[in-house]
C-alpha cells in the first residue's frame, strides 16, 4: 500500500471504470474525489487543490484536453493524467505536450495504472488543501525553483551543464521544465556537445532520479542482436541463449532509458521500438507474453531527423513520438564565452583523474589559444586538447589553422579533398584496390587526427556514420590504441 496521502480527482462518466479507479486509489492509501464530467471537475478544482488529477480524454461535456489547457493557463500544479481510447497515439502525444505528466490507454491495466499514478504522486507537496475564496495555488514556476533547490542530485547533475551564455542557461531552464513530466525528450546538437550529460540531469531532476539509469548507444550494437538487447531474450531463444536475460526495457523499469544516436537505428528496429513505447510493454524473444515496463524514453542523435523523415530514413510517427519535447545544445562556437569556465571545470575533471590536485587554472596563453581553434568536436574536442595539454604542455595543442604548413602528420591537418590521381599510363596502379585502400587510409587518418581521434567527430566531418565509420577502421586495420573515450564522455 502506498505510504502518500495525495488527493487524487478522477473524471470518468462511465461509472462502472470510475468506481474501479476509486476503489483502487483507495486500496492504496490516496483520498480520492469523482466527478462524472468537465463541469463538475471545474467546480471541485474551483475550492480545492488537488495533487493528481485522472481524466478520461472523452467526456459528455467536452474533451479532458480542455481541462489541461485550463489548468495550465492558471499556473496549477496539479499533474494530469489522459485516460485515451486504444491506439490514439497522437491525443497522448497531444496531451504531453499540453502538460499532461502521463497518459493511459484503454483497456486500462490496472498494475500499470497503479504504477503512473505512484509515479506523479512522488515529491509532492503535502495533501491538497481548500484554496480561501477561490485563490488560485502557487504557481508552477514557485514549485519548480523550491524543487530544484531541494533536489541535490538535479543541481549536481546541472553544474555538469557548464557555462554561463545564454545559450547554457535555456538548456538548463528547459530541463528544469520538462524533467518532472514523463514525456519523450529528444535532445539534438552536434556530436561533442553534451547529449549524454543533459539527459542525465533530465533523469536527476525527475521524480525517476532514484529509479535506474540505463544508456544505450544505438550505433554500437550489430543489427542482428537489437531485438534481444532491447527487449531481452528467454532461455533457448537463440543458439547460445543459455539463460533468461533482460533487455535494456526491463533493466530501465522505473527510472530512465536513453536511446544515444537514435537515428542510426535500422528501419526494421524502429518499428519494434515504437510500437514497445506506445504499448508500454515489451516481448522477449521467444516469450509468449508481453510485460509492461514503466519507462520514459530519453533520445538523443546529432543528425538531421526531420530530413531523414523526408529521405524515408527514419519513421515519421516514431519521429513524432520521441519528439515530444525537444533540447537543442549549442555547438562551442556559438558559446566561446563559456571557454574559460569550460576548461577550468575539465582541467579539474582531469587533474583528479590524475590524482594531480590542486588543478592547473587555465593560462591566458592557453585560452588565447584554444580561442583560435575551430573546436569543431565540440567540448569533447576541447576534453581531448586538455588532456593532452595536461600531458604533454604546450606540445600536446595542434597548431592554430594558417599559422605554420601542416603536414599529414600534423594533428589537426585540414583536409583537402583526394590526393593526386595518375596522369598517364604509366603511373596507373596495378592493384587497384589496394591503391583505393591506401587513399581511404590516408583520408581516415587525417579526419581523425584533425579531431584528435574522436571518431564521432572524424566521422560527421566525413559523412559518415559512426557504424560506417567503425566499419572502415575495422576493415583498413586503423590501430587507434584502444581508446573510446570519444565516445563514452560526451554524447
């Protein structure tokens, strides 16, 4: 039973489903008020504050949209969720955008209903109270500024968000937003920017902070094994499938997953993927039930979605379904005012790695530097550079582009464009592909060194993606020396 003692409306007509939802609110400890219809609900909302508000999406009197609309315009802070008839993905979607903490659909689960509605009832204020002579409640913005003061984890994962330009300070506002609602977030910026750090201060700054954490870099995983990572796979399922296991679903139940580089998913991924987040349930391979899992989707991808949709590329109701709420980060070059801050918070970052306390402060000659530079890798880029400055001094920074001849060994080298081609015959390769495999080599090495070694990078200068990327390291036999760390640190 729950321990909350929130007050719940629900606005049902139909009063068989209404008593239903009573009588399971009840069982688990929560005060519940009914009203049969939109007018009834305006009344009761008129003396009174509730903490969760349950409506049915159709009512005799109008549509349970109008309420939210309502309730949002008057700053209330009571957290709505939309009862919707089945299949009606787009009225859910309407509905989060309108300020709906979550939805249900019809035939309502009762266990799944009993885990959203614990799930909006998390971090409430006490129980709802009469509001003297129809006063309307504190507003939503007050609420939001006394959470995140209180909320530790969330200011801790915003001081990840480094910078003091405008730019910085919107992203971290619109997360404050939108982290307490259980919509779909897309967050887009090119590679390098910090994708995985803003998603991860959206799941600290939800009421999910304390529920899992799970983050899955979609271009990573053979297109083979995506439906048994996703969803999991039961004993016997395919050859080697010794045990049960589960999929990145399960393990994200109750708390958060993030879907990195979500549009390099196959075609044939994304339509198992939008129909689990519709659903809100999964089948195992070689399960004969679905589970319903209770997880709010966090995605992230530095491509051109919307053109993708048009190319035929990626799905436009998937598209439409994980872009809910959007968070766009600012490439570096559109904040350099925040480069000093940046490189202080990383030299630290670095320094402790190293076990090398107190931290270095950033040089002016340093900063003068970097300022130079294009960046064009974003903090992860700027990350890289630190490093090998903590490492090796000024020796480790790549020349400021136009100030000495680059070579191909030079890092940082700019490219420009394919080497020479053969004149005459007599110049003319007997080995074809092993000359083509040596003009893609020297075209790989010099992306790579340009960005120091950060293959998401090298890879988005190219055209490439990072699958492709990968791909033509693997089979040119490009020795990196092991490190990832470009693709671990910042998405």
């Amino acid at each position: 039973m729950a321990t909350s003692t929130a007050h719940i409306l629900v606005i049902d007509d139909e009063p068989d489903l209404c008593t239903l939802y009573e009588l399971t609110l009840l069982r688990e400890g929560y005060y519940v008020t009914t009203a049969a219809n939109l007018a009834q609900a305006r009344a009761l909302l008129q003396v009174q504050r509730f903490d969760v508000l349950i409506t049915d999406m159709r009512l005799p009197d109008g549509l349970g949209m109008e309420l939210l609309h309502e309730l949002h315009q008057q700053q209330r802070q009571e957290r709505s969720i939309v009862i919707t008839a089945y299949g009606s993905a787009e009225n859910a979607v309407e509905a989060l955008r309108y300020g709906a903490f979550d939805y249900l659909t019809k035939p309502v689960d009762l266990k799944q209903f009993r885990r959203v509605v614990a799930s909006a009832t998390q971090g409430l204020p006490p129980p709802g109270t009469p509001l003297p002579g129809g006063s309307q409640p504190q507003s939503q913005a007050a609420v939001e500024a006394e959470a995140a003061t209180a909320n530790s984890p969330c200011c801790a994962a915003l001081t990840q968000l480094v910078g003091q330009s405008e730019a910085m300070q919107q992203v971290r506002e619109r997360i404050r937003k939108v982290a307490p609602s259980m919509a779909p977030v897309l967050i887009t910026g090119e590679s390098g920017t910090g994708k995985e750090l803003a998603a991860r201060a959206l799941h600290a700054c939800s009421h999910r902070s304390n529920g899992p954490w799970v983050a899955v870099n979609c271009g990573a995983i053979p297109e083979h094994l995506l439906e048994a990572e996703f969803f999991g796979a039961r004993k016997g399922a395919y050859t080697g499938a010794t045990t049960d296991r589960e999929g990145f679903f399960q393990a994200a139940n109750g708390g958060s997953l993030f879907l990195d580089e979500i549009g390099e998913l196959p075609l044939s991924m994304q339509a198992k993927l939008l129909r689990a987040i519709q659903e809100r349930s999964v089948r195992a391979l070689g399960a004969t039930q679905e589970e319903s899992v209770d997880v709010r989707i966090i995605s992230a991808t530095h491509r051109d979605l919307a053109a993708d949709v048009q190319a035929g590329r990626f799905r436009q109701d998937l598209f439409y379904r994980l872009n809910v709420i959007d968070v766009q980060l600012p490439p570096l070059r559109e904040r350099r005012d925040d480069l000093p801050l940046l490189c202080e918070h990383l030299l630290g970052n670095i320094a402790r790695e190293a076990g090398d306390l107190p931290a270095a402060k950033p040089s002016p000659s340093l900063l003068a530097h970097l300022e130079q530079l294009p960046l064009a890798g974003n903090v992860r880029e700027l990350e890289n550079l630190l490093h090998r400055y903590h490492a090796l001094g000024d020796e480790g920074l790549p020349p400021i582009p136009g100030s000495a001849p680059s070579s191909d060994k030079t890092p940082g080298a700019a490219l420009t464009g394919a080497l020479p081609l053969p004149l005459n015959s007599d110049d003319l390769p007997h080995d074809l592909q092993a000359w083509l495999d040596a003009q893609e080599r020297h075209i790989l090495m010099c992306a790579l060194q340009a960005h120091g070694f950060n293959r998401t990078a090298a890879a988005t200068r190219l055209g490439l993606s990072l699958r492709q990327m990968r791909y033509r390291i693997e089979r040119l036999n490009i020795n990196l020396g092991g490190t990832d760390e470009d693709e671990t640190s910042l998405a």
